[in-house]
C-alpha cells in the first residue's frame, strides 16, 4: 500500500504524458466534458455565453467578419464557430471529440452551408489552406508541450492566406502565481466525473518553477483497471509566446486584453499574429 500511494503521489517528469485524447475523447469523459462545456456556471472548458458575445463581437469588429474564411481549432460544441457564421464568415470548426462536433452539427445554424465542422486532431490531420483567420481559443495552446507548439503553430502558420491572422489566448504567469501545489483524494471523486462504476481517484497538482508549467495528475482506481490523467498548462509571458510565434515565421505580433469576461482579470491574455 505504502509503495502504491508513494507511486501515486510522486512528481512526474514535465511533459512526461499526454492524455488530452483520453479526457475529451473517451465515452463518459466526453460526455461529462460537454456538460462542463454548455454549463454556464463553470469555466472549466469555455466561457459564458456572455464573454463569448463579447470575444466574437471584438474578432468582427477587428477583422470584419463577413465574407472571411475561418478555422476555428478546437471548437468543441461550436460556440464561437456558429457564432462566426451568423456574422457572415465561411467557417470551419475541428476538434477531436465526435461528442462535440455531433452537438455542433445538431445545434449549428444552417445558412447556405456556410459552416461545416470536421472530426479531427489538429495536431496530426492536415488543416485548410488560405483562412483569412484561425482561432484556438480558451488557452488551448497551454496544454500542449514545447514540441507539440511547435508542430502546431509551424502548421498555423502555413494555413494562413497571405493577409490571415491567428487569433488565440494563453495563460499569463500571473495565473501561475496563483497554482498551489496539494493533493485530494475521494470516492467517486468530483461527484462520478471521472467512472459510471465505483472508483477512488487522487489528484495531485504540481508546480514546475524553472518551465513556468503545472500539472493537475489524477490517478483513477477502478475495481478492474487503474489509470491516469496528465493535465499540464504552460503559463506564459508575451516574450515567451513571441519568441515561439517568431521561430514558427510569423512576422507580426500583437497583444490584447485578456478575452475574460473581466476585462482587469490577467490571467489570460489574448494574441493576433500575423503571416
Ligand atoms: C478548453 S476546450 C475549448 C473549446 C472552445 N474553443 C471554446 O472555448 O468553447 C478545448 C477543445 O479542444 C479540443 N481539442 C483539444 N486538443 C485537440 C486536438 N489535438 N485536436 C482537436 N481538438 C482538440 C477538445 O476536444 C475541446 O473541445
């Protein structure tokens, strides 16, 4: 027992797994995330409806809307994707969980087939050429290791039109300051999120001071098998995230206010960079 518990506890090296797939992919995961995901109480997986208004409204005053092509990554249930599409852009939404873009399809408005969501994993599957602008909103960057931000922006980058921007935002090192390392542990933790069958699940949230990176690990202990979640975010600073946009050869930087319905909250802030 003392072994397990020394096991389940112990600091995993940076970036030592990935299992994002797992978490939003895996049937009762992507279930519970879509939940998380449409329930305005929680941020946990996107904004209220209200930040959101506020997010596209400022994306179609900046960029006009209207008439431009869009690839929003990550687009989950389709949020900002429909919400680009009323306002007149030719928008494509991908993401990597059928249960999302199955909600998407059903909820999307339909006018002129103007939106079209795909099922794919922007990490690996091609993306489209000449977008006038593509979004990977609500630090979707973060979760990612220093090579996997490599890969994706160099393919940002290249799906860019000559005048296409990237729209996106990052956490700041502001919300790193306010990580603390615990652990909790329980039955049926976080009231069944993570089994429908009986489990015992330890969480243990991990700082890494040098990489400006956290972990949230939950080890789930199911009667027949046990497994993990590794939940990094990497926390960043604008030289930081310059530095990384700059040798993926974007030419153009800029930073905005954080996309938070607070607009004096800083632990986000968002950024357009340019072809
Ligand atoms: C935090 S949610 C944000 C969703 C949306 N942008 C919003 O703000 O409402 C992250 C989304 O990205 C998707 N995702 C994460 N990694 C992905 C990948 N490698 N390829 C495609 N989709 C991915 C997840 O399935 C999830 O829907």
């Amino acid at each position: 027992m003392y072994r397990q518990l020394k096991k389940i506890y112990k600091r995993p090296e940076v970036y030592s797994r990935y299992t994002a797939e797992t978490l939003w992919t895996q049937p009762h995961l992507a279930n519970q995330m879509l939940q998380v995901h449409l329930d305005q109480d929680s941020a946990l997986a996107s904004r209220p409806a209200e930040a959101i208004d506020r997010v596209v409204a400022w994306i179609d005053q900046s960029f006009e809307l209207d008439g431009k092509s869009v690839c929003d990554l990550g687009c989950g249930p389709g949020l900002y994707a429909s919400r680009f599409a009323e306002r007149g852009a030719i928008v494509l939404g991908m993401d990597f969980s059928k249960n999302s873009i199955d909600y998407a399809l059903d909820h999307a408005i339909s006018n002129n087939g103007s939106i079209r969501f795909q099922l794919g994993n922007y990490l690996t599957d091609p993306l489209p050429e000449q977008q006038d602008l593509v979004t990977l909103i609500y630090c979707d960057l973060c979760p990612l290791s220093p090579v996997q931000r490599e890969t994706l922006l160099a393919k940002i980058r290249q799906a860019l039109a000559p005048d296409g921007k990237f729209i996106f935002d990052v956490f700041s090192t502001k919300a790193f300051e306010a990580v603390q390392e615990g652990v909790s542990f329980g039955r049926n933790f976080m009231e069944g999120f993570w089994s429908e069958n009986d489990y015992f699940a330890f969480q243990g949230t991990f700082r890494y001071e040098k990489e400006t990176v956290s972990l949230d690990h939950y080890s789930i202990i199911e009667p027949q098998h046990s497994w993990e979640i590794y939940n990094w975010l990497q926390y960043f600073t604008p030289d930081k995230i310059r530095a990384e946009l700059e040798q993926a050869g974007f030419g153009t930087i800029e930073f905005t206010e954080g996309f938070d319905v607070n607009p004096s909250d800083e632990s986000t802030f968002g950024v357009v960079a340019g072809v």
